[in-house]
C-alpha cells in the first residue's frame, strides 16, 4: 500500500481529474491526500480521499475565491501578469510548506499536476517518487510547435516557425515572475536549477489526458509519457430534466466554472441559437444570479440552469457551445458532439486550434457577433465531421484512468527497484 500525495493548482477541473485518478487507487489499496489551502477541500466530493491544509498564514481561508475571480478575467496584459504572480505565491507556500507537510503525513509517493511545479520540486529534494499528470494541454515543449497556450494553428512553413518561436519568447518573458520562484525554490530545497514548468516533470513517468490524436504531430516526447484519455470515475448515467424536441437543433453552451459569469457572451450565443430556431441549454456553473438567467431567457436560451449532467447534454446535443477547457473537449468527442470553441484563458486558445486542426469542430473570438456565431452553428450543422472516428478509436485503446493507475503503481515499483540497487 502506497500513500499518494496529490499536488495541483487550486482549480475545479484540475481537482476533478485527479480525484478520478485517486478514486482508482483507492479502489486498488492505497491511500491518497490532497495537500492546497484550506478552501480547495471543497472539491473533493469523495470521502475516500483525505485533505490536508497547507499555507494558512499566507492563503487564509476565504481568500481563494478573489483569486479564483481574476483568473477568471486575465483580459489585459496587466491582467494576465497578476495571475502569474498569485501562480507564483501559491508555488512559493507550496514548495515552503509541502516538505514538513509530507513527512508528518508519511507520504510515500506524489501525483503532481503539470501546472504546479511546486510537486515535482518538494519530491525530488525528499528523494520520493512522483508522476507528472497533464490535465490540461501538456507542457511538455517541442521545437516546431507552438506552446499550448497560444492561439495558432500547425504548420512547418518558415512563417508558423517564426510565430511559434517569438510567441516562446514572450511567454517566457510573462512567466518570468513563476520563473523566479521556481529558480529560488530548486536553490532553496537542493535540487538541479530551473526556471520553468516544463523543468519540473518526472522522469519516471508522465500522464495526458490529451490523445496523441488530438494534438499537433509530435515527434519528441518522452518514451515514459503516457496518452490515457480522460480521467473519468465510474458513474452512473444521469438524465436532464429538459423535454427537448429531437425536430429541432439542440445546443448545449458552457463556459467552465471559471468563466460562467461572462453574462455578454451567453446573451450572444443565446441569440444566434434563436435565430437558429434552436433549443438552447446554458449551464453557468452557479455564477449567474436568476435576473441574469431571466435575461438569457429573454434572449433566446430555452433553459438556463447552475449546472448540468455533461455527458447527457453532450450526447443529447447538435453541438456545444465551449470555452475549450480540456474536460469539456474530451468529454465532447467521447459523445461524438461537434464543438464550436470560444476561448478565453489558460489552453483554451491552444484547445481550439487543435479542435479545428483534427476536424471536431470549429472556432471564433469570445468576442464574435451574433451573426457570426450563428454563422459557424449553421456550419457545424450541416457539414459531416470526419476527425471523430480515429478518435474514437483512439479512445478505446487508451485506457482512461485505469491505465493511469496501472502507470502510477508501475512508476512507484521501478523507483524501489531503482533505489534498492543502488544500495
């Protein structure tokens, strides 16, 4: 029996996909806790799985929800720098705090989402084994390829390389706030300098949720990264509670639980589904009060509700309406549900140039008018979308959560060995 530590930003999805992970190897005899601040417990909905808090001094409880609230809005550069900075305070607590934290709580073992660093690091200094989990896009870097947070499509000609590698400069510009922390923290904790994320994964083993088959054409990953598909726990089906009419088109519009608020572009969507003469189920994720759901009634939305059971709506639906978070997409092809992406943050430009480049879908501006949306829903319903079948097939091979927990058990075996034989 092993005892898992589970490091990952505080976000709802991230929380989610892990927890699967862990649902798994609890299932298989081991034991798995997530160590955040104190307000990130209450995402765990399964009571298998302990919680330790962290960073009390310096992220209070209460004090996730401000943050949470601007990463949600990175629409200016200034914008955007503040959310690396708070990246880099809670990379900080973590990699200051996780160490005592660790050896109190005997963990033999971590599982370190690839978006925080403060994982990898804080296992490497105790000598503990660890795995490094994609969530979202993986930040594993390629030359030739863009970094998963830009917006652009594939290509190899002289013009896409030029982009790709000017936009690498600027990230890393961005970023350099993270970049300092993560340099003070290796120093700090004894481990080989770095600077960036992608410095800070496991050579033992690394899990994606991302298909190679979704992805732009790699060529360079490492032979112990591992495409699994979605981490999904074992449920039982759930069915809406809306009476949709199977003669008209059906649309089901989400924007994840960071950016459910953006009351402008539901009113938009909501529009060019009426003009559609389309049903429309818009899923806020508990940040709209009910005068905004009643306006997006008043604009078209056929049901406005706080949440709703994904995998029913997306099976139900002609087409969903996404910010293109990694989950939503995987859950999309899953069901086979043509997408149309309308990023706003973090991956998801990256999420829809892949969307559109494999044929799944297709993508606009957050920005994009009425007109314009109801142009690209019109288009995905009348056009055949050929990038679902290898997919498909794809997924089935994949092996979703049990194979990532196959992955994680065999990385915590070859350690041991590692480290017996070099006794």
């Amino acid at each position: 029996m092993t005892h898992f530590a589970v490091i990952a930003p505080p976000y709802y999805s991230h929380f989610q996909a892990l927890q699967a992970l862990a649902g798994e190897l609890i299932e298989r005899g081991h034991r798995v806790t997530f160590f955040h601040q104190s307000d990130a417990a209450h995402w765990l909905s399964d009571p298998r799985v302990t919680f330790r808090a962290v960073g009390v001094g310096s992220h209070p409880p209460g004090s996730l929800e401000h943050t949470l609230h601007q990463a949600a809005h990175p629409d200016t550069p200034w914008g955007l720098r503040r959310i690396i900075k708070q990246m880099g305070a809670t990379t900080a607590m973590l990699c200051n705090e996780l160490s005592q934290a660790l050896v109190d709580n005997e963990i033999d073992a971590l599982l370190c989402d690839q978006m925080e660093p403060a994982g990898g690091l804080v296992a490497e200094s105790l000598n503990l084994p660890f795995v490094s989990v994609a969530c979202a896009l993986p930040v594993n870097r390629e030359p030739g390829l863009p970094l998963p947070v830009m917006p652009f499509a594939y290509g190899t000609d002289e013009r896409s390389q030029h982009m790709y590698r000017g936009s690498t400069q600027v990230y890393d510009w961005l970023m350099k706030p993270l970049g300092k922390v993560i340099q003070v923290a290796a120093l700090r904790l004894g481990v080989p300098p770095r600077t960036a994320l992608h410095e800070c994964l496991s050579p033992l083993a690394q899990i994606s949720q991302t298909l190679a088959g979704f992805d732009f054409p790699r060529g360079q990953l490492p032979a112990h990264f591992h495409a699994v598909g979605p981490l999904r726990s074992p449920s039982t089906p759930q069915q809406g509670q809306w009476p949709i009419d199977e003669s008209r088109p059906f649309f089901f519009a989400s924007l994840g639980t960071l950016q459910g608020d953006r009351i402008k572009l539901f009113e938009r969507i909501a529009k060019a589904c009426k003009r559609l003469d389309g049903q429309l189920l818009i899923a806020h994720c508990g940040k709209l009060d009910s005068a905004q759901e009643r306006r997006l009634i008043d604009c078209g939305a056929t049901w406005v509700t706080d949440f709703a059971p994904q995998q029913w709506a997306l099976e139900k639906a002609d087409a969903v309406i996404t910010h293109g978070g990694l989950n939503t997409v995987m859950d999309a092809i899953v069901a086979r549900t043509p997408m149309l992406v309308m990023p706003v943050a973090f991956d998801q430009p990256g999420v829809a140039a892949r969307v559109a480049y494999r044929n799944v879908g297709s993508q606009l501006s957050r920005r994009a008018s009425v007109a314009r949306i109801e142009a690209a829903l019109r288009e995905l319903l009348a056009k055949p979308l050929p990038g679902f079948d290898p997919l498909i097939e794809e997924l089935q091979q994949a092996g979703g959560v049990k194979r990532a927990a196959d992955i994680v058990e065999a990385a915590v075996v070859s350690h041991a060995t590692a480290q017996a034989h070099s006794l």
